[in-house]
C-alpha cells in the first residue's frame, strides 16, 4: 500500500511507548499499543511503505515494524549508539542521530557513519547536560532531491549533504542561534528551509544558504515546524525553555501558522500547558495533528485546533502512517 492514500492511521511515539490511533468520524480511537517499557524520542515513516515504521529509543537503539505497528522488532545488529534522537526512512533503508552527535546509515545489513556530521559538530556541546555532549537532533531531506540531506545539531547548527550522506558543510550562515530542534525542507515552498530553535525560529529562502529570524514575537522557545499540503506553515512555540515549564501555566505554548511562508503569523492556539513537541499534516493534508509534552493530541483546521486526545505519556513524535 503505497502512497498518500494509505497514511490514515497516526502513529504516537512517547516516553512510554507507541501507540496507534484510528479516525472514526471527528473521533480519534486507539486501536493498539507497544514498547511500553522504552522512552522513544523520535519515528519515521517510511515515504515508499507506511506501514514500515522505526523508532528510536533513548538507550536501546531502534525498533522498526513491517505491517503497521501488528508486530515490533529490535534491530540487528542494533545501532552502533544506542541514545538515539533521529530518525529518517530513505531510499529503503534509515538514519539515525545520536548522541554525542553523529549519524549512521543502514547499509548491507550493518550501519556505516556518515562521519562529516559528527566531525562538523565535534566543538558543540549541550548547556543542560555537557556530559551528554550534543545531539543530531533532527534529520531530514529536501524534497526536490533526495541527495540533499539536513541534520540539525542541539546544540551546533546546521549541517548538510548533496551527494546522499558522503561528504557535509555547515549551513550557518546567519543563523544566530545554534540550538537546532527541527528542520522542514519544504514539499510545497521550492527552496524553503525552516527552523525551530531554541531561542529562535529561522527560514532560507535559498536551501540553507542563509538564513533569517522569522519568530513569532510572542513565543521564543521554537520546538517544531511543518506544512501541509497548502504549503501553510506551522510553529509550535512557548515562553521559555523546558525548566520553566514547571510554573503553574506550564509551557504557555502556541501554535501559529503562516500563509506567507513565515513572513507573518497567526495565533491559531495558545496558553497549551505542554510544549508543542512535534506536528504532522492531518489525512486529509488540510491542517496539523500536534502532539504535546504533557500527553495532549490536537487536531488543527480551518475551524481553529481542538484537543481530539489526552492523558497520554510525553509525546515525541506523530506521523501519519498505514
């Protein structure tokens, strides 16, 4: 099952485990759960077989499913790191970051490193936890060719590849905040590269050549970013970093969309008690599913954002997948 048609279930990755939900209506139903015992921190769908999935765990490498979440399996031979914090299904295989901050490539049954990555950051470090050192906190591709690869550091900048993973250069040019969190390479925007960063959020209009704040004034803390198939651009932000969070308010989260590829902003939600850890395009692709820290789905459309799920574990990562 191929294609876009077949993405209709959503795929939940938290700290305790992953879990399957099914539309029915305007209602969203878990029909299965898994891995419970493992924190996931990120997922990737595959683009060519959805019901191909990997996970990567905090520290015990990858698991990854051929039929839709039915039956799990550890990799093996596992990563050759198992604090794993990216991952991206490509060209039938995957990738993953670590940390410290590196990314390996399935190849041949075993893993090779993409070693360009881990010796372009090898000077960053993470300020919460530098024995942790950083992290390739995000990976992704540019749409118009799969050759061209992104890993966003936390906390080094930017990195990227034109030849499949085999040499890398930094992207920083501009960018006045190191501390990556996610990357888009636009589908629907040629040429655009977003950024949530920590402090910032940031766009190239030029593939990652330079780079300019385009934050919304309110929020500081860039968590993610995504578009749907309008080519309408999300952020989900919130006041602070994640030690304030444990005010009374929260995270005191929004989430904004642009329809000028971030030149302007609308406020489609706010006050979320939970950080806006990642978002995926609804089945439909007219709208956002977003997932937060504190265990909340929402569903976002041209009707506004509603909470269609609640009490789950902090998630990570959502996707659409088969």
């Amino acid at each position: 099952m191929n294609g876009g048609s077949g993405k209709q279930a959503l795929h939940v990755a938290t700290f305790s485990g992953w879990y399957r939900f099914e539309q029915h209506g305007k209602e969203w139903r878990q029909t299965r759960r898994d891995l419970s015992y493992w924190t996931l921190t990120c997922m990737s769908v595959d683009p060519e077989d959805p019901k191909k999935i990997y996970v990567g765990t905090e520290h015990s490498g990858l698991f990854y499913t051929r039929d839709g979440g039915a039956h799990w399996h550890r990799a093996e031979p596992n990563t050759p790191k198992m604090m794993l914090f990216s991952a991206l299904a490509l060209n039938g295989g995957v990738m993953v970051g670590t940390v410290p901050s590196a990314v390996y490539r399935s190849k041949n049954g075993g893993w090779e490193e993409l070693a360009g990555v881990r010796l372009h950051s090898a000077g960053a470090s993470f300020p919460p936890s530098p024995e942790l050192q950083s992290r390739a906190r995000y990976l992704t591709f540019d749409p118009e060719n799969k050759n061209r690869l992104y890993a966003g550091i936390e906390v080094g900048g930017m990195v990227f590849s034109d030849d499949s993973g085999k040499n890398w250069q930094p992207a920083n040019a501009g960018l006045t905040d190191m501390d990556i969190h996610e990357v888009l390479a636009s589908r629907e925007n040629s040429g655009m590269v977003f950024l949530a960063c920590g402090e910032a959020c940031f766009r190239s209009p030029d593939r990652a050549g330079h780079w300019e704040n385009i934050s919304p004034k309110t929020h500081d803390y860039g968590i993610s970013v995504a578009e749907d198939k309008n080519g309408v651009v999300y952020v989900g932000a919130a006041k602070g970093r994640p030690n304030l969070w444990i005010r009374d308010q929260g995270a005191m989260a929004a989430i904004f969309r642009s329809l000028d590829k971030g030149s302007n902003w609308e406020k489609v939600i706010d006050n979320l008690n939970g950080g806006v850890m990642h978002m995926c395009p609804t089945p439909d692709g007219n709208g956002m599913v977003a997932g937060t820290s504190d265990g909340s789905l929402f569903m976002i459309d041209d009707s506004g954002a509603r909470e269609v799920v609640s009490g789950l574990p902090f998630v990570t990562s959502v996707e659409l997948g088969a």
